[in-house]
DNA sequence: GTGGTCTAGACCACT
DNA sequence: GTGGTCTAGACCACC
C-alpha cells in the first residue's frame, strides 16, 4: 500500500512529532512493513510541504530507536521489529506523556472516569484501525 | 499541614509547569484546601532556589484558571472550586496530552489494556489521598 | 489590512492589557480576521517601543483565552472564535469591572439613563465597526 | 439612621476602594445625609477588622473629591453636595471603567445585548435600594 | 510585608 | 527567523 500522510500546521505539536507519530501508526498498524522503503527526505518534505530539515529530524528520531534504518545511498527503511526498550525503560519513558496527561485533566476539571473514557476511547480506535 | 515541593530544573517540563502541577496535585489531594494560604511568592521561590517570576508566573495561571485567588498584600489562596471551562473547551484542553500518551505507548509497544492499567493506577492514587 | 496599535506608557492599564484590549478590538471590528497573523513578537515590541516580553505575555494571554494560537517557529495567529468560558465563570469575571462602572457613575452623579447612553454608544461603535 | 458598612476581604477589590465605593452609596441612597458624621478613622477600622491607615486612605480619597470634609480634631462628616466635576469632566472619569467593561466583555465572548442586560440589572439594583 | 508590572538580556526548540 | 522559558533587578500599589 502507498504511505500516506497529512500533518497540520496549525498546531500545537511540534511537525517533526507528528510525522514520527504517523510512521509508528503505519509500522503498527501494518500499512509499512519490515523492509518497506520510505519515501525520500526531500520527496516526503515536498508531499507535506514542510522544510526538508524537519522530516530529517523524525527520520533521524526514528532511526535512533529502532524504528527505521538508513542503507547509504538507498533510503530509508522499516528496520527489522525487534525488542528495544525493557519493561523498566518503557515505564520511564511513558511516565512524562501520563503526568502530564493526569495533571492537566485535574487543572481543568475533569473527573476521573470522563479521563478513563476519553482514554478507552482512543485506544479503540486504534485498535480497530490497526485490526 | 506544611506545604512541601520539589521542582527538577533538569528535567523537560518547565519549572512554572511543575510548580502548577505540584499545587494542583496537593488541592486535589486536599493537602491544600479551600482558604489555604500558599507560601509567598518570594518565599517559595526561595525554597525551590528559583527566580521569584517564575513562581509568580504559576501563580497567575493557577489564578486565571480559578484554582487559587490573590488578595491585595495578604497572599495568595486556595479559591472556592467551580468549573471555569466548557466541556468543549475541556476536551480540546486535553487532547493533546492524550494524543502524546497514546502516541508514546504505541511507539514502545505498549498494549492497551496496559496502559489503561497504568492510567488507572495514577488515577488511583490520586482518589485515595483526596479521601 | 495593516495593523496598527499605540499604548500609553503613563496610564493606569498595564501595558499587556492595552495591547491585549487592542487586539480584541481589532478581531471584533473584523480588522483581524480568522487565519491572520500577527506581527511578531519583536516586531510589535519594537513598533510599540516597549519590551519583547510584555508583547509575548500580552499574546500569551490572547492564546490561552482562545482568541490567537501560535504556529511552531511561524508566528501568532488569529484562532477560531470559539466559547471558551461557561456562562457562570462568564459572569464572574466580568462583575468586577460591572462594579467599577456603576460605582464610579455614582461618584460622578451620572444619571442611569446617561450611563446607558454612554454604554450603548460604545458598543454601537464596536458593532458598526464589525459590519 | 445608623452607619453599616462590610467590606470582602477575600475579592479582588483593594479594601480602600470598596469602602469608598460603601459610603458613596450610603449618601446617594439618603442613609448618610449632609452634616452626618462618619465612624472615627481607629472605630471604622475596628468595626471592619482592617487596617486603619487603610480607612483613613479611603476617607482621604473621599476629601478631596468633596463627599467628606474633615473638622479639625471633631471628626469626619458628610460634606454639602455641590458639583464637582464639568460634564466634560465626569465623561472623562467615567472612561476608564466603561472600556474595561467593554473590553473585558469583549474579551470573554459576551454578546452586546448581554451586557446591556447586566448593567441594566445593576442599576436597577441601586435605583430601587435607593427608592 | 504582599503580589503585579516592566525592563534587559540570555538560552532553547522549532521551522 | 519564530515563540517559550528563565534570570536579575527595578518600581509600584496595597495592607
């Protein structure tokens, strides 16, 4: 399947994030698979008409954890799906998004079980999206 | 009780984020209850070894959004609770840190029904020491 | 259209709150419109001679009450009009100033109907601005 | 009649201003008349469980716009009403509140007719208190 | 004493 | 280039 790809400048994510987030939907979601090329810096840059340097970015990101691997001279591609982080890294690095998850559904207000719902809420449709 | 706290100036959030968090967690957790007087602006400052603008400027977001009230020469306090947002305003509010959540899961491979574990474990351990 | 502003240094309102009066007046009168940018931070400052700092808490305050959003590295926008406040907190923040007015029309001896008159007039001005 | 007067020290108000704003309404209302004399500076501060020097700024104020005159060493009375202030004068005070009236309602969203009914609902307050 | 405002100048992340 | 954060130090109003 083609990868495809849409970010929005209006807001307040910063693009390199959304771009390493949409290729973690696609990896996870089977759309891109292991060995799967990705498209160019400057060819994707184009597609999202956003500055070369910030795809660079995500794709370096996601290089540096093991997502994707650079072959010199060929591109960019789904590297082999292997363990990367323990149990104790992933609790470390989940538990800043979940503060802050938590801290700002209390300054605004929100009661504990609309935060369990809004949570189940997305988690499903990733789930049905990946399948 | 006393008012304690800690702020990490090594750490990603900034210092004003930390500092309206920790005061929101402790009214949340009825630490701090409602006509509570909080540590002087200078004082607090002088606790966490940070610039005194910094703590006002947590101050000013916690007074805006209704959380604390200031009184002329007299300090700042722990205001009456009272919801200040729509609900449309709550959820675009916390859509972004949710979607940082869900997005930082995936990227580490954790399931859903995990995360919803550890969702519920911070919740938890808010509710049982706000009684 | 071009945007133009001036603040008075030596008067009562703060500096960060003319500016930020000025801006809701330009959106409501329809000078600024949905998408707009603003001059920049420092360009404002400059054009105002005041300091860089006072520009961002004045934009800063704009952005977190829903009238302007910031874009990464491209500047302040004018947002979307929408509520963002419930009626009652609404309500609450405007008595203040409510009092304010009727208070200092006492003081003075304005009759009510004057003091009607002169509310419509301003916001007669305002309307007919925004078409 | 006899004087009463309750000043909110948990509000936004400087406590000198409110009490202004009390004794200005007692004499347009009929309960303070010409020649009444008001509650010694240490016996009001008493009464409101403030600051002395915080009723004395307010009756200073209250002097010199010509609602009170001092009688060396007898106390402080209601002065005889004459005007004060031009019209083009009382326009010019009155301006000041009017804009952050206007300027705070346009701030939070609040529709024209909407604050027209809450000054309306003011005035109609004071009309009928004062009969 | 308290908080609120403003200035000056630095550093960082993002584009 | 953009805005966001932090520091340092000043001045003011209020109590």
């Amino acid at each position: 399947m083609a990868f495809r790809m849409r970010v929005s400048t209006g807001s307040a994510a910063p693009i390199h994030r959304q771009i390493r987030d949409r290729v973690c939907e696609a990896v996870h979601a089977g759309d891109l698979q292991e060995g799967d090329r990705l498209p160019s810096v400057r060819a994707l840059a184009e597609m999202l008409v956003v500055n070369p340097n910030t795809v660079a970015r995500a794709y370096a990101d996601l290089t540096r954890d093991g997502v994707l691997e650079g072959r010199q001279g060929k591109g960019v591609f789904v590297a082999r799906r292997r363990p990367v982080y323990t149990k104790a890294e992933r609790l470390r690095r989940i538990g800043e998004p979940l503060d802050a998850l938590v801290n700002e559904a209390l300054f605004l207000g929100i009661e504990p079980a609309e935060l369990r719902g809004l949570v189940d809420e997305r988690l499903g449709r990733l789930e049905e999206g990946g399948r």
